[in-house]
C-alpha cells in the first residue's frame, strides 16, 4: 500500500500546562512527517492572538509547513486581511479559511464591515495572490444547509472562488466520505481536493457531544459499542481498531490523504498511524 499524505490538527494553548501538551504532541507526531499541520481559531477570534503565536513556534521549530485557521467572525475585511498579511510576512502561506462561529454560539452575524460568508473570506484572500486556500466540507449535510445538495453548492462555490482543497468534518463510516465524494464529483468537484477528516476518539463522551453539535450521525454500532467499552474498561482497544480499521477503508476506497484532528493528545493518532504502517522518521523517545 502506497503510504498515504497525512496531516494533523492542533488547537492553540490557554495555560501554560496546555502549551507543554501542545508541545509534547507536536514533538510525538512531527516524525511522521505530515505534509501540513493545521492551527485552529477560537469562536469568535478569541484565539486570535494565541493562534498566530503557535503557528509561528511550530514553523519555527519544526520546519513543518503549518496553516493557520482563520475566520470572518467580529473583524472587519480590513483586519482580516491585515492577520493575512503578518502570516505571509512570517512566512506562513497555507491558511484554512473558516466563515467561524459567533462566541457563545448562535446564528452567525457578519459585521457590516467584515466578510459575509466563507466564500468572500477566499475571494479576499485569494485576490492578495499568496496563499493556498483550505476550506472545510460537511460529508454530512450542514447544519445550516437545506439539505446534501446546497451543502455541494456551497462547497463548488468555495473552490470556485479560489480554494485548492478541501477537509472534512469528522465522519464514523467511509461510505459516509465516498457518498460525499461522489456527489461532490456529480457536480463537477475534484474528488482528489477533498480531504478527510478523522477523528480519533480518545474521549467517548466528548466524540458524542461533538458530533450532536456538528450534525455527524453516529451509528447505533458504534455508540453501542463504545458504551459497552466505557463499561469494561477496553475503550482504548476499540478507539484503535474503529480509526485505523475506518482509516484503511478510506485507503483502500482510493483516498490518498487523511487529516487527523488530534485535540493536543497524540497517542490514538500515533498508533493509528503505525497500525496503518506508517512510521516516524526517528525515534519518538528521541523527540518527545
């Protein structure tokens, strides 16, 4: 099996104990050598500044080639594209562009000033001709969206105005990802620009909850068996085999690339990796 692209997600730190976990995840899963990793923005930019300050560190450091997350909520156009600027200045050129969510949650409300949707958030930045444009992609419908057919729409116009790919929310069967790619295909998408996101469950209760709040639909399968692992202590065994038996259909369904959101934990992605035979280009005891 050709040995797929990888890439991985972090959250920025609030606390000094949150940025030795960011660090020690890193430093475990840059041997694996992602093509990218990616830094995302709190609700509301509350992350902003912490954002910048980790996409920057980890450049720096580790030479790996990060994308900052960045959003249309509570900024002007003009702000927006000025963080754009201080990334490319920095060296920073890929970015995933995200329309956000409003702090505290609720409907979201584009300031008269600011970019309206996602979609003119890539115009923007696409117009200042130095970045490359990740955008996300709902495999199940969004849950703003009327229904699978607008989510596609949504998503053509968002390569369309400039975006060169495209990752995923989270997903718990493959068929769930090749049904989103073939309809995305039906409708004149490149299947090969969309990315899936894999979510290892390190946390059952948090998977739930996530998912409710993101419209993933989780199988009763699967819910009940993570409810029975939780019971007998072997939620560790099953987390482990779902992601890597769910990563190797993916492979095997013809996905070249998988992007893992690693909340700051690195162990499952780790291990799920070397289940699917992909190893660290040094020792992990040597980095961590």
């Amino acid at each position: 099996m050709t040995r797929p692209n990888i890439s991985f997600e972090f959250f920025p730190p609030k606390s000094l104990a949150a940025s030795f976990r960011l660090w020690d995840t890193v430093q475990a899963l840059a041997p694996f050598d992602p093509g990218f990793v990616s830094v995302t923005y709190g609700a509301g930019g509350t992350t902003r500044k912490l954002t910048h300050e980790a996409v920057t560190t980890i450049g720096k450091t580790t030479g790996l080639d990060v994308a900052a997350h960045l959003t249309c909520v509570e900024a002007s156009r003009a702000e927006t594209l000025a963080i754009a600027r201080t990334y490319a200045k920095a060296g920073v050129r890929d970015l995933v562009a995200l329309r956000g969510d409003m702090p505290g949650g609720g409907a979201f409300e584009a300031r008269d000033d600011g970019f309206a949707s996602s979609v003119e958030l890539i115009e923007g930045l696409s117009g200042a001709g130095e970045f490359n444009i990740r955008v996300g992609a709902y495999p199940e419908t969004h849950p703003e969206s009327v229904d699978m057919a607008q989510n596609i729409s949504w998503l053509k116009r968002k390569f369309e105005a400039g975006a060169t790919s495209a990752i995923t929310q989270f997903f718990f069967e493959a068929d769930t990802f090749f049904r989103f790619r073939d309809a995305c295909q039906a409708a004149g998408i490149d299947g090969d620009r969309i990315i899936p996101g894999i979510l290892p469950i390190e946390n059952w209760q948090g998977a739930r909850k996530f998912a409710q709040g993101c419209g993933t639909i989780i199988p009763a399968d699967i819910a009940h068996a993570f409810d029975n692992a939780a019971r007998d202590d072997c939620h560790e065994l099953l987390a482990l085999a779902q992601c890597s038996e769910l990563c190797s259909d993916l492979l095997d369904g013809g996905v070249n690339d998988l992007h893992f959101y690693t909340l700051n934990t690195p162990n499952l992605t780790r291990d799920t990796c070397r289940a699917l035979g992909i190893e660290p280009h040094v020792s992990l005891q040597n980095v961590a």
